[in-house]
C-alpha cells in the first residue's frame, strides 16, 4: 500500500510540473508518467493498464 501511495504522490508532482505545456499533450505526458510510476511501484500492468486507460480518456 505505502508502494502505491508513493507512486500516486510522485506521478501527481509530475502531472503538477507538466502543466506548463499545452494541455493535450500535458494530459497524456501526465498519464504515461502514472503509468511509469505505477510499473515501478510493482503494481501489476493490467491494473496499471487499466489506469492509463482511465487517465488517457479523462484527457478527451
């Protein structure tokens, strides 16, 4: 749980410190970034997947 937590605060300061460039491309920069985090995390890349799917829908 800590892992995950951790991963969430640091793809949220990545999404924070991308916001500066157009927003298109921002949101899916942000939601590669997450999903990076979220590999490195050891969460499992269906979850993680599952996630970046949701997050990359959110950007249209």
């Amino acid at each position: 749980m800590n892992k995950k937590l951790a991963a969430f605060l640091f793809a949220s300061g990545l999404g924070l410190a991308v916001t500066a460039t157009p927003a298109f491309a921002s949101c899916y920069s942000a939601c590669a970034a997450e999903w990076r985090a979220c590999i490195a995390a050891g969460t499992s890349q269906a979850e993680c997947g599952a996630e970046r799917s949701a997050c990359q829908q959110s950007c249209n």
